[in-house]
C-alpha cells in the first residue's frame, strides 16, 4: 500500500534500531504522547527492539480516555432524551459513565447512532428536522476543524434542531502539564503528528525551550516511530532541546491555516478537565459567542456531574506515563475490554487496550 | 456471486398484485400458500418440497451425518458481491464443509418484516435457489414468517444443513498437533469492507466485492485426495484471529503466524486503515484456515489453487502452547500476540 508499506519496511527498522543501539550511551525517558503512536509502538513491538536503556512512557493523546465520566454521564443523559437522535464515533460507545455506556442507551431504545465524521450528524439533523440531533465532538485538534466546519455548515443550512456536546482537547496544555507536575521523569516528547499537520507546531517551541526537552514531530508508522526516536536520542545525547519535525509528508511548521481559522471562528480555548489527570488551565475547547446557540449543554440545561472514578483504576497515572497499564492490579483481571474500568481498556487508542491486546499473556 | 437473472421481469407474484409483503402472506390462509406456491415452489423445487407436507423424508446417506444451523441477518441485504439469498446458503454449506461433510439438504425459514418489497424477496429467494444449484445441495423444507412493520430489519433468513461425513474423515480442533502448517484459502477482509463500504453513512467508494462463495468443492477435493486434514475453520465474524484463537484454544497449542504471508488486497488494507480496522479481524464468507501436518502441504496448496484458490498459501504453525494462543510475527520482526476480539471493532475517531 503507497505512503503505508513503504513505513513498515523490516530492513530499513532493523537499520534504525542498530543505528539507535549505537548512538545510546544512557538511560532517556521518551513520551510518546498520541495513543495511535502508543499502539504503533505495542502491535509492531518497537518498544522490544529498540535498547533498554531507553524507555517509552505513554502519554495522554487518547481524546476518548480522557473525556471526564461527567462529561460521558452528560452525553448518556442527553442521548436517553426521546426527543434526540444521539451521534458519535464509534469508539466513544463503548466508554463507560458511571453507571452505563452509550450502547446500553441504545439498547434500551435511545436513538443512538455511530457517525463517521461531524458532518454525517449535520445530515441527519437536515433529514430529521422534527428531532433534535446532537453530535458527540470529541478529539484532539485533528479532528476540530472538521467539528467547526459541521457546525458552520448546520448554520448555513438555518438547522435549528442540531447542536454539539463539545469535548475538544488540546495537547500543548497537556504536556504542559505532565512537564510541570512534580516529579516528572520525562526528558524527551515524540509529539502527534496528526494534531501537528493541523496545527503547525510553533506552540511547542516555548515548551521545549522552557523545560528544556526535545520535542520531534512524529507520525504513526513504525518507521516513523523509529526514526523520531533515533532523532530524539540524537538531541538528548547531545545535550539540545529544539523542536524537530520527523513527520514532513504532512506537517509543516505553520500547520494548516484554513484549518486552524475554522477552529477559532468556532472555538476558543476554556479551562477543561481530563479524566484522571483533573483540572488543566485553557486545554479544552469551548463554543465562541456567535456559535453558542450549537452548544448541547447549554440548549439541554444539563449541568456537568462530578462524579468518582473507579477507585480501581489508575488510569490517571497511566494517562501521565507514571505507571505502565500492566503495572495496575486490576488489569487483565478486574479490569477488561468486556468490562472496562476506565476509557483506556476501551478505546482503540487507549494504552490499557493496547497492553491488553498485544501483551497480555495467558 | 451475480445470479444473472432478470428478477422483475420473471418475478411470479405479480408487482401490481402485492408490492409488498403484508401481515397476510404470514397468515395461514390464501395469500400465504400464494407466496410458496407461486413463489417459492418455483424455484425450490425438492421432489420432498414439491409434496407439501409438513415436513421432508429424507434416505439417509451412508456415514456419518454433520448438521449445523445459521442465521442470517445483514444491512444493507443487497451487496457489492452478494446478496442474503446466496450467503444464507454458502454460510451453512461452508459450516458443513468445514465437518468434511458433503452438504446435501437445507431447510430455509424466513422471517420477513410488514412492507418488505415483493420484488425484494424474489431477487432474494432467486439467489438462494441459484446458490443451492451451484453447489448441489437441495432446500428440501421451510418455513415463512411476517412480522409488523419496526418489529424486523426487512428480511432475516435462517438455514440449516445437513451433509454427508465419509467414514473414516475425522476433522477437528482435537486432532491439532505441533509442528502442523496453517494455510489460509485466499485473501481476507472483503466481506467485512465491502458491507461497510455501502453501509448507510459511509461515504468511501472502496471497490471491494465480497468474498462470498462455497467452499465445499475446496474441502472435498482435499478430502478426495486422501489429505489427512486435521482441521478447517472457514473464518467468518471475527475473521482470521478468531477463527486461529478458535483453533488454537480448542487444541491447546499455540499457532504462530507470519504478517508478511497474509494475503490481503490493497484496497481492503487501505480502508482498514482509514477506519481503524484490523484486517485480521474483518469477517470473510468464502475463506478457510486449514491444518495439516507439514509433509501434505505442497500437495493441499497445488490442489486449492487447481480449485481456484490461487491465493492459498501457507501463513504459519503450530506449536506447543506458548504464552498466547496465537502469535504474529510482525512486518517489521517482532512478536505480538493476536487477541480475541472483545466485541464489534468500532471505527476510531483519528
């Protein structure tokens, strides 16, 4: 397959990983901070060829693991409303609220529908103009301009009956705030390519010079992982700390700008929490004035819910890179991807599942 | 797998008459016995069907009897490939095949919903009396039901089978040993795609056509050969890595596969990269693993692909249980595990 294959090349890894075993003089903890880089890493098992001496953490970068319970128990609330046909990626269905998931409300008769992209939902608020149609928006800023451009077009097309429940999150915030936490062990980031492409990444510059970590632009492919991690060593190694760019076939350092104008003619940063971290200042994104009318929280009057994770699961420490996901006791065994304790074990982007899927053991 | 009938013009209930099904062709009375009579009995023509009685009589063959049962309930029904005709009786006739049976009799039950299209049903019931002609096999009893319109998802057809097992063919998951080679039939995942691909909402024209197809000639011609099959699994919901964790569990031992020999097409793997899917785990409906030890295999490879099949080949072993039922040998060398799947696969958001 072209653009994919040629970055799963056997000969070409097995040269970048005797490249990086030479280069290695000492012990680097290197974030991958996206869940599609984190399973990259665990289903092509780079994390076994690459030298011991460097350990990869993973990071937060799975939107649906870190959408709080409150904000799911909002979206079921909403979703069990007769009046409202409830749309959402597939892989949000799945994530357990506190008492119940998406797919039960569908099971138990809620109009509950898996859409493929923002502007499926608009579609089916056009075609249903006698029902109400919400749109779960959840994502890092990959998938916000299309989320904008979903409600734009609602708005061109005068639909009174669509609205969003809007669960965007930024990363630059959040390294922030794993950079910042006390007893950070991470000295290097391989930052999401995809988020990039969207966004550029000048917002990662002040970050890398204020704490003094390398940070490289990195796709998904396994080629791609080693590579940004050759280059990321390389830096580390050499005592730098600048912002590289590995993933060039789709980031520049300016980022997409249509993209990026369609976010902020929609959106504008606001305070958010995620789920197991807490609290983190400006790393969500909330509707502007002239777009609030879209935003399903204020149109259903429902009120976030706080509500107590699982004590369980540690998902916040995995979310953080503090712990590895087989190093939770309830993993594997309290813990599943048929009985999810928290988002990880579910989502196709999540750690837990990723461990679950490519390591567990019998 | 196109049938090449003109369904409207040949269709025996005239449009005109009942464009759609209705309460009463369920009911018991004239309108019903209209359906089989007219419909039906056109095309399911068993000298035990043509009776009309309750049931069908049948000689038994000689062996032994392999009998398995399959329901059938697919959105969109009609699809790039096949249709729910063909798959409700390429579904059981492969389950059968799988036995080392030969498939001889069906039943056929249908469950249709209020206002599901007349000409609908013909095509389907069209397509199933061509399937069973294909791969000779009689549909010698059934049974239709009508349920209220939002009580069914158009038509659900249920079948079950029974086929010959010649004495002395033994196959299943107990006769798994180490140091026996897997082979797989043919490319996998285009069944899984190509509904996705017309499925409501999705918007990707992936030219992909279901792998939908018998595959009892395959079984048989291995069988006939005097092959000492240990086990065939055909790899339908849950696809290959269900079908070898199946396998795998069953025989308590471990299979080991290679990524690289996996045949699969590039447009089912560019799709299952944009939604996220494992191919491993998207559903085939004319593939098969078999199991055999390792000095038959050159001999069962060249007998697949005098089939047809010629993207048989060999993808991996068994061998002592290890720490995972089944393990892959990844593109780029190294090993992972190949996981059951806990459920549906959902497309990801990014």
């Amino acid at each position: 397959m072209k653009y994919v294959s040629e970055y799963r090349n056997r000969e070409a890894a097995e040269r970048y990983v005797e490249e990086l075993h030479k280069i290695t003089t000492r012990n680097w903890n290197i974030m991958e901070v996206c869940g599609g880089q984190t399973h990259s890493i665990l289903k092509y098992g780079i994390d076994r060829l690459i030298p011991d001496a460097v350990e990869l953490i993973h990071g937060p970068g799975c939107p649906v693991c870190v959408t709080p319970v409150g904000l799911i128990d909002k979206a079921i609330s909403i979703a069990s409303d007769d009046s409202v046909i409830f749309c959402s990626f597939g892989d949000m269905m799945r994530v357990p609220g506190s008492q119940r998931d998406l797919l039960s409300v569908k099971a138990a008769g809620g109009d509950v529908r898996m859409v493929y992209s923002p502007l499926d939902a608009v579609r089916i608020a056009n075609e249903n103009p006698e029902r109400e149609v919400v749109f779960f928006a959840v994502g890092f800023e990959t998938t916000a301009p299309v989320t904008a451009a979903a409600v734009l077009r609602a708005d061109a097309l005068g639909l009174s009956n669509f609205s969003m429940l809007a669960a965007h999150v930024l990363v630059p915030p959040a390294i922030e705030a794993v950079l910042s936490s006390p007893g950070c062990r991470i000295q290097g980031f391989l930052a999401a390519g995809h988020v990039c492409s969207v966004m550029g990444y000048t917002e990662y510059e002040p970050l890398a010079e204020k704490y003094k970590v390398p940070i490289v632009v990195t796709g998904f492919e396994p080629l791609d992982i080693l590579e940004g991690l050759h280059m990321c060593v390389t830096q580390l190694e050499k005592g730098t700390y600048r912002v590289e760019n590995q993933y060039h076939r789709s980031v520049t350092r300016g980022g997409n700008q249509d993209a990026v104008a369609l976010i902020n003619r929609v959106f504008r940063p606001s305070d958010r929490k995620w789920r197991g971290i807490g609290e983190i200042p400006g790393s969500g994104l909330e509707f502007t004035e002239d777009y609030s009318s879209f935003d399903a929280s204020v149109r259903f009057g429902v009120e976030e819910m706080s509500v107590e994770e699982p004590s369980e699961c540690i998902s916040g420490l995995v979310l953080t890179g503090e712990r590895k996901p087989d190093q939770c006791p309830a993993f594997g065994e309290a813990c599943t991807p048929q009985h999810p304790l928290g988002a990880p074990m579910v989502s196709t982007e999540g750690a837990c599942a990723a461990y679950f899927r490519y390591r567990r053991t019998t | 797998m196109s049938t090449g009938k003109d369904f409207t013009a040949s269709c025996p209930i005239p449009i005109a008459e009942y464009p759609e099904v209705t309460m009463a062709h369920g009911g018991g009375g004239t309108l019903m016995h209209d359906l089989i009579n007219r419909m039906m009995l056109s095309v399911f023509t068993a000298p035990g069907l043509l009776t009309r009685h309750d049931g069908a009589v049948l000689d038994p063959p000689e062996g032994r009897l392999a009998f398995t049962t399959d329901s059938h309930v697919i959105t969109p029904i009609f699809f790039p490939g096949g249709d729910i005709g063909a798959l409700s009786v390429y579904g059981t006739i492969n389950d059968l095949a799988m036995c080392g049976a030969k498939p001889l009799w069906l039943s056929a039950g249908f469950i249709l919903e209020e206002g599901f299209p007349m000409e609908d049903l013909w095509r389907v019931v069209s397509s199933m009396a061509d399937a069973a002609s294909i791969a000779s096999v009689s549909i010698v009893t059934g049974d239709t039901k009508v349920v209220d319109r939002g009580k069914g998802d158009g038509i659900y057809i249920n079948t079950a089978g029974i086929g010959a097992v010649p004495d002395g063919v033994d196959i299943g998951p107990h006769r798994i040993l180490p140091g026996d080679v897997v082979i797989i039939s043919g490319d996998i995942g285009r069944h899984g795609i190509s509904i996705m691909a017309v499925r409501e909402g999705m918007d990707l024209h992936i030219p992909v056509e279901s792998d939908l197809a018998p595959l009892h000639h395959l079984s048989a011609a291995l069988l006939d050969e005097g092959l000492d099959v240990h086990c065939m699994r055909d790899l339908t919901r849950g696809g290959l890595a269900s079908g070898l964790n199946e396998m795998a569990a069953a025989s308590d031992s471990t299979i080991c596969i290679v990524e690289d020999l996996i045949p699969i097409r590039e447009e089912v793997l560019g799709a299952c990269e944009i939604l996220g899917f494992d191919p491993l785990y998207v559903a085939n409906e004319g593939r098969f693993a078999l199991v055999l030890p390792e000095d038959q295999v050159e001999r069962a490879l060249a007998i697949l692909r005098e089939q047809g099949s010629a993207q048989a080949c060999r993808i991996g072993s068994v061998r002592p249980l290890n720490s995972a039922p089944v393990i892959m040998r990844s593109a780029i060398g190294s090993e992972r595990i190949v996981d059951m799947l806990s459920g549906e696969q959902l497309p990801r958001i990014c």
